[in-house]
C-alpha cells in the first residue's frame, strides 16, 4: 500500500474538470441501442430547427492540441495564456448549458445528458493544463491565478449544477427511464447526473442553493490557501545544519545533495534536509545524530502549526465548518455521511467498523514494538527510551539483526531508470503485452520528464505517458496521476497520462538509486496509469480512473505486487555497479521484514484515516466551537487519544495542520482518507488470486484488464469484484500480510 507516498489524485484531469466530473457527470454511459420516450421523428426535426450561437474561443486553448495523441505543446503556453482561456472557457460551457436549457424539442438522453457530457471542452483542456502545472511546476504567478480563478470556477459548476431549468430537463428524463432502452453505461451516466446534481443541491430551496454556492465559493479560497501554506510551510522548513558531521549516517550523495539545496537556499557552505509531505522522514533512520533526528522531525510535525505564515489551523477549522454546515443543508448529520453516498463503502459506519476491528490487535503491536525497541536501545548503552524520531532508526536495527536485512543494502540494486524500464514496463508487457518508445520529440513542462509512447499488445498505439520523479521546491508533496487528455470514443481521443513522485534527485553525475518504497511506489502509480490507459468507455467523465474514492487506489496497489515478484525482480534489480541480480535470499528477507514494524507502518495510516473521520463527523455547532488555533490542537490531540493507540510514540501519518488528502480541495479525500485501508483489502485478495491462478501471466492480466481496468466508472463496485474475482473480497489476506493477529502477536 502506498497511502505513505500518495497525494490526492485527481478522479479527473483538475479541479475544475473534477468538479464537474464529480458534481455533474460522475457516472456515463454509452448511446442508447434504443429509444429514449422521444419519438425520434418529431425530435429530429425539432434539433434541426435549432440552431443556437455558441461563442467560439480564441487562444491556445481554443482548440486541440496538433501534438500526437492531443498532447500540450508546453512551448507554445504563456502564463498569460490561463485566465482569459479560463474565461472564454467558462462563457462557452454557459453558453452550451442555455442552449441545452433553450432547447424546444423534448428533454432526451442525447441532447440533454450527452449535450450536457459536451459542454466544457476548451475549459477542461486549460484546466487539465494549469492544475497540473500547479501541482507539479508551479510559479508566483500560477499560484496567484489560482487563487483567482478557483472561486470562479466554482461559482460557475454551481451556476450549471444549481441551475433550475437545468434540472429540470435533467429530472424529465430521469422521470422516463423505465420506458427508455440504453445499454448498462447509458443508464449509469442517467443515474450519476440526477444524483449528482441533487447531490449539489438540485432538490433544496432557492435560499438554500443560495447557501450552497457561498459555501463552495469559500471553501475554494480556503483549500487552496490551504495547499499553498503547507507547501511554502514544507519548502520553508527544510533543515539546515552545519557541518557535514551532523549528517553522519547519510550516503555521500545524499550529503552532497543536501549541500546543493543549502546552496539554492542561500546557505552556501551548510547543508540543508528538504521535508517530505508525510510526519515521518526518510532520512531518519540513517541519521546517527539524535539532535538532528529530533530537530528533522519536529521541524515536520509542527510545520504548520507554530503562529505565524503557515499556521494552517484557522484555515482547517473553517473548512470543516462550513462542510459540517452544507452536509446539514441537506438533511444529514455530518460531512461523512454527505459525502460518502457514491462510495463502495456508502456510509461511515462501513468504513469506522471496517478500521475499529483492526485497533486491539494494533494497539498490541505498538506496545509490543515499542518495548523491543527500548532493549534495543538499552543494549547500545544509550540512557533514553524511544521517541518518534528514533524509532525508524531502533526499528532498522532490530530488523537487520532478526532478519539479517539492512534498507541500505537493497537500495544499489534499485537504479531509477531501470526500476522504470526493466521493472515496471517488464511487468507491464508480461501481463498486458504492452510496449514502450522513449521519445524526446514531445515538449515537457520540466526537463526532468520523461515521455514514453505505449503500445498495446497488438502493435497500435495505446496512449502516451510521461514520467516525472524527482522532488522539486515547485511541486507539491507525494505522488500521483492524472491526465492531460482523456480517453473517450465520443470523442475519439487516446489517454496522455503522467505519474509524478518525490524522489530526492542525486547530485548531478551520481547514478540516481531509489529506496525500495519508492520502488513499490513508481509501480503502484503505474498501476493507476495503467487503468488509464485501459479505458474503455464512450464518456470521458466516467473514463478510467473516474470510480469512486475507495475503489480507485485498489488497482494501483495490486500492481505494487509485481516489484517483488521473481521474475520481475530479476529483470530489473541489478546492482549498479556489479550487475548483479539481486539474490533471492535479499528478496524473501524484505518479504519477511515488511510484517515487522507494523505497529508504525501500519499505525500511521489507520490514526490518520480515523482522525480524518473524526473531523468530518462534527455537527455544525460542533464544528463551529473550534474557534481557536488551541482548540484546534486540543480536538486532534483528544480525537487521537480516544483510539487507544500510542499517539506520542506512533503520530498519525499527516497531522491535521498539514493534511493536504482532506483540506487541499473542497472535497478531496475528506472522509475519505479510509480508502486506502479499504482497497488495501481488495488489493491483498486480489494478489491471492493472480497466485492462485499462475502469477505473472497473459491471461491473467487480459482477465484483470477485461473485468476492472477497462471498466472505469461504469458499474457497481462490489459487482465489478465478484466477476473478476468470482468471491466477496476476504479481509484475512490484509491481516495477514500485515502479520496482525489477536492480541498483537
């Protein structure tokens, strides 16, 4: 599972193409095989008649891209480019919905549902654009557009999703489904639309639509204030130390590329640790210092929460007011119950039973572990008992001394390029016969893309991926995908995807090694590439990785399985300087490690997914007394103290103050953040199927692709996992694989 490594990833391309494709059109289809109650005579010749203006847009973003496969041309944009193709954007989608709302001829599937999958072109081109730009390269200038142009966009979904005579044409059709043939994809995209708009708040009165758009309006300035804190906050709290002693434990290359940061800091001559989106840090463990252990992890876990520029704790607590106070808008109790309604798990109850079961035996585990690191530590003749920032650094070493296995000793056999190209496309050709062409003919938005043509199994091309890893001041933290074009029969266009990490880059010269996490995540996040590019649905609102929160990481995390399969893993895994093949032996010691050290591994995850649950199930008045940043810090810190874990000596994975999966965006993970936990059980059932079923073969990858990776959004969850599966998905595989059992032993 990697919840350690990934950021929120967009169901769609963007904010602004997300909110439309959750809010209005999370669900689509394929065109009804028959009628719609329309007798298509008179409906002809009534669209014949009608014919509105449509504003047409000017600019790069007027039209399609003239690369291959659509893709941008990054030499051709400006910054000056975004707002007013934003604004053109917005006045050609209005100017489409009032010509659907204009319509004389009968509200039908084809010019109400899909006319309304129409709309948006040139916006969801500049959107896909600039939202990944932000996340991924941002500038001064594209942060200030951002917070300009985010409450408009919103403004403008709930200008279409609360539109009245919209609805009501929506609803007429909704109204007439039982006389209408469609095939299953036609129906889900009937179903998604009228829910989702009621869901926006198609059902409530004028004034409480009213409220509504206040609400989205804000909550769009605050997450985006929100996001932009904590990434200044993350770039702001780099540690910087003196001397090259102080960083005894660190490689050669990692020293020297703390220096080179130091330098871009204006700190030339020291050296300077860059802090990663999560609590805990990677360079912790090998750090011998304990004071810069202890200085490197406080400078994470209160980054955003000291008085001051990047105080997030005012922010956050507003934005969970205000969503307590929609959710009461319509009818339920808490912002959980709101927002879950299109999720695999449906309610909170689901997801907290789910997650509560797991806690004795966890909370077992820490205390266990948590005890034998004190004796690890007392053997060294060390006069302290564990903290937070020692624990990774104890835990490496009870590992490598009960399974003889030291994280450095993997991490030469790990080169990035290969892991890319002998590992992951190796896997990605046995299961799916797929190919890959490195390209430098495609303009990028940073030279250290990567861009690579796929092919599918049969010679044609499939799409196109870029591959952006290294950590940079301008991106956001963690790792993700989306894409830059959408596949879409409708429209006729393939998916161009990218899949970004946070791997801190080698000084220039070195050979660029990688952890083994950051190995398990380059193949998780082409899992989720690979459900894009294995799309296969006429509607780009419900294409690929457009499923649900709690279902879209399940297909990126089975692909993690493959990073140590045999046959996989000796393709790829060749030390640097030797070439040799990592020995099997190494493998099953990080097989065997991976269950120990999960009080912590494990522990983070689950106390962040619960305190996220726990936020996200105020009352309004609840919500509303958290009125101080004090209050703020009492709530998280009683929130953790009621699950019964080791809070002080196991912190959640993201404190509240810096929580970018559930207050970055007006919705994001919110409520949400379980889902990792969720599909981490779907995932583990599902590797017990590939191995009961022969592993790493053609067939069993052309199974999988038929039955969930070409079926985007079109079908319900638990249906789409029977006929892959034929079962129920069983918890036991994730408890055992976690080495869980009763009582923490």
């Amino acid at each position: 599972m990697k919840a350690q490594f990934k950021a929120p990833m967009p169901l769609k391309t963007s904010a602004a193409a997300l909110a439309l494709a959750a809010s209005l059109t999370a669900g689509c289809a394929t065109y009804a095989e028959g009628g719609d109650g329309v007798d298509p005579i008179a409906e002809a010749q009534a669209e014949a008649d009608y014919s509105p203006e449509i504003p047409t847009g000017t600019g790069y973003f007027a039209s399609d891209s003239t690369l291959p496969f659509l893709a941008p041309d990054f030499t051709q944009i400006s910054e000056d480019d975004y707002l007013p193709a934003f604004e053109q954007g917005m006045e050609i989608q209005q100017a489409e919905v009032q010509a659907i709302i204009d319509n004389p001829a009968t509200p039908s599937f084809s010019n109400t549902i899909v006319a309304l999958e129409k709309s948006g072109r040139m916006l969801g081109r500049v959107s896909r654009v600039f939202f990944a730009l932000t996340g991924q390269n941002t500038t001064d200038r594209l942060d200030e557009i951002n917070q300009e142009i985010s409450p408009k966009l919103t403004a403008h979904f709930d200008g279409i999703t609360l539109n009245p005579e919209l609805f009501a044409r929506v609803k007429a059709v909704y109204d007439m489904r039982a006389a209408m043939t469609m095939t299953r994809e036609d129906a889900k995209l009937l179903e998604e639309t009228y829910s989702g708009m009621v869901q926006a708040g198609a059902l409530l009165t004028e004034a409480e639509r009213e409220r509504v758009k206040a609400i989205n309006s804000e909550l769009s300035t605050l997450t985006t204030d929100f996001s932009q804190k904590v990434r200044d906050a993350t770039n702001a709290g780099a540690v910087i130390v003196d001397t090259r002693e102080e960083l005894a434990g660190l490689s050669d290359a990692e020293i020297d590329g703390a220096a080179a940061l130091a330098k871009e800091k204006g700190q030339d001559g020291k050296f300077a640790i860059a802090l990663q989106n999560t609590t805990q840090q990677p360079s912790l463990p090998s750090l011998e210092n304990r004071e810069v252990r202890e200085r490197l992890f406080k400078a994470s876990a209160y980054r955003s929460d000291q008085p001051g520029e990047f105080d997030t704790r005012m922010l956050l607590a507003k934005i969970a007011t205000l969503r307590a106070e929609k959710a009461a808008l319509f009818g339920k109790p808490d912002w959980a119950s709101y927002t879950m309604y299109d999720r695999m798990a449906k309610e909170p109850k689901t997801a907290l039973d789910f997650m509560e079961q797991m806690v004795p035996a966890l909370a077992a585990t820490q205390r266990r572990e948590a005890a034998l690191l004190n004796e690890r530590i007392a053997a060294d003749g060390l006069n302290f008992e564990v903290q937070p920032w020692d624990w990774y650094r104890f835990a490496n070493k009870v590992k490598a001394e009960q399974y003889a296995f030291d994280e450095d000793s993997v991490k030469p056999y790990f080169q990035l390029d290969k892991v890319l190209e002998d590992g992951v496309f190796y896997m990605a050709n046995k299961l799916y016969g797929l190919s890959f062409e490195r390209r430098t003919d495609i303009p990028v938005y940073h030279p250290d893309v990567w861009t690579y043509t796929v092919f599918d199994a049969d010679g044609s091309e499939l799409g196109l991926f870029y591959f952006d890893p290294f950590q940079r001041p301008s991106k956001r933290g963690g790792a993700w995908m989306s894409n830059f074009v959408d596949q879409s029969d409708l429209w006729g266009t393939k998916p161009v995807i990218y899949n970004v990490l946070n791997i801190p880059k080698a000084a220039e010269g070195e050979v660029q090694l990688v952890s083994f996490d950051w190995v398990e995540t380059t193949f998780h996040e082409f899992g989720h590439a690979l459900h894009g590019f294995f799309a296969d649905q006429r509607y780009e609102s419900l294409s690929g990785t457009a499923t649900a929160r709690d279902f879209v990481e399940y297909p990126s995390q089975v692909h993690e399985m493959w990073a140590t399969y045999p046959e996989v893993l000796q393709n790829y895994a060749k030390h640097y300087e030797t070439g040799e093949t990592i020995p099997m032996e190494l493998v099953e010691k990080i097989q065997a490690a991976s269950k120990f050290n999960q009080g912590y591994d494990f522990g983070e995850v689950v106390e962040a997914a619960l305190l996220d649950m726990k936020w996200h199930a105020l009352s309004p008045e609840e919500a509303a007394a958290i009125d101080t940043p004090e209050k703020v810090d009492a709530f998280e810190r009683k929130s953790l103290e009621e699950l019964g874990l080791e809070i002080d000596l196991v912190p959640p994975r993201y404190r509240s103050t810096y929580f970018n999966h559930i207050f970055s965006s007006p919705a994001g993970y919110s409520a949400g953040y379980y889902s990792y936990l969720w599909t981490e059980m779907l995932d583990k059932d599902s590797r017990q199927w590939f191995l009961e079923n022969g592993g790493l073969t053609r067939k069993n990858g052309d199974h999988y692709r038929a039955t969930v990776l070409s079926r985007g959004g079109t079908m319900d969850y638990f249906e789409m996992y029977r006929i892959f599966a034929g079962r129920e998905p069983d918890v036991k595989y994730m408890i055992e694989s976690r080495g869980l059992v009763a009582g923490g032993e």
